[in-house]
C-alpha cells in the first residue's frame, strides 16, 4: 500500500533552517511528484510547491520562492524540503502529498505532518 | 487570500445534505480539474474527489463532486456526525503554475 512517513518534529530558532523528509513506499516513486503543503496553527492548507520525482522539474509559490528547495532522492524514494530563514510565523504542520509526474492535479496520498516549531 | 473561495462555514442537521460551493477564474478551475479534501480534527488531509467528479476506492457514494464553468461543488447527503471536518477544494492555477487551495469549510452536523 502506498505510504508516505514523514520526519519527526522540530523545533528552531528564528533565522535557521529546517530539512524535512518525505520517504515513500508502495509505488514507483519516479512515476509521481511530492507536493508540500503547510498548515500554520487553526489556519487553512497552503500549497508551498512541488518537485516531479519523474524528471526533477519545480514549482514553487511565489510566497516561498528564494526561501525554499525541494529534492528529491531516488535511490530511497525520499522526498525532502528545505526552509531557510526561519521565521515565527513558519510555525506550522508541514505535508507532503503524491501527486502526478507532470501536473500536480489530485494529492491522493499524504503523509502524516511534520510539526516545524519556531521559537527563540 | 487564496485564488479559490469557499464559505467558511456550513452547517445541517444529521441526514440532510449540504453542498459546499469553490469559486475561482478560467485559469485554474475554468480549465484544469478539481479535488475535494476533507480534513477530520487533528488529522491530515484526505482525498476525497478528484477529476471534478470521481470517487477514490473506499469513498462513499454520499459524496459526490461537480464543475460548471468557474465554479465547483462538493456534495454530502445522509449527513454523519462523522462527516463533520474541514473541506478544502484544489485545483491548478495554468497562469501562476501554482495548485492552490481554497480557504476551507468548516462543515457542522447540528
């Protein structure tokens, strides 16, 4: 079955960085894309950009754009995302979701949520 | 603010149905499909309506989608004290290259 586990909490100070990994199962991971998707405290979803694990290609939102990379690993069919400049207002469940190859139209399968905590 | 708009919030009792409604412009659901997310408390999304209209194996059949021209609605009959979540329609933005979000439902089953 298709799964996707996420890394465990973090917790950082203004101004850092923090990596967050995605690692699929039950499917060819370079037949999909990994959406990243945030959700700050009591607040909606919002898309932060995807990476197609098919040829690499990347979108980000324009929110994010400077701020954020997306990779992807093959070798262990990981996913990983990467935020810089940390702020207070980045605290928040940060998702990753399959999506497709080359247009992340649905995300049908999402993994657990990873708690990214900001704090000085 | 997202590109996608939805009410905040919804509300009927057990049984009845409720229709959530998600409106946006020709680039995003004018011209690309939609899906539906329901997200119970405390929990991650999950799909619950892609391609405008289809059903994900295990979805039942209370839940139903459909699009016309910029507008989509996500439909649930037979209301369950269960189905009471967060709802969240996405789709593709073809101008910004982005897969937006709308705000979010907040459905109540009275």
């Amino acid at each position: 079955q298709v799964q996707l586990v996420q890394s465990g909490a973090e917790v950082k100070k203004p101004g850092a960085s923090v990596k967050v990994s995605c690692k699929a199962s039950g499917y060819t991971f370079t037949g999909y894309g990994i959406s990243w998707v945030r959700q700050a405290p009591g607040q909606g979803l919002e898309w932060m950009g995807w990476i197609s694990a098919y040829n690499g290609n990347t979108n980000y939102a324009q929110k994010f754009q400077g701020r954020v990379t997306m990779a992807t690993e093959t070798s262990t069919s990981t996913a990983y995302m990467e935020l810089r400049s940390l702020r207070s207002d980045d605290t928040a469940v940060y998702y990753c979701a399959r999506v497709g190859a080359v247009i992340p139209f649905k995300s049908d399968y999402w993994g657990q949520g990873t708690l990214v905590t900001v704090s000085s | 603010q997202s590109v996608l708009t939805q009410p905040p919030s919804v509300s009927a009792a057990p049984g009845q149905k409720v229709f959530i409604s998600c409106s946006g412009s020709s680039s995003n659901i004018g011209n690309n499909y939609v899906s539906w997310y329901q997200q119970l408390p405390g929990t991650a999304p999950k799909l619950l309506i892609y391609d405008n209209n289809k059903r994900p194996s295990g979805i039942p059949d209370r839940f139903s989608g459909s699009k016309s021209g910029t507008s989509a609605t996500l439909g649930i009959t037979g209301l369950q004290t269960g189905d009471e979540a967060d709802y969240y329609c996405g789709t593709w933005d073809s101008s910004l290259s982005v897969a937006p979000f709308g705000g979010g439902t907040k459905l109540t089953v009275l």
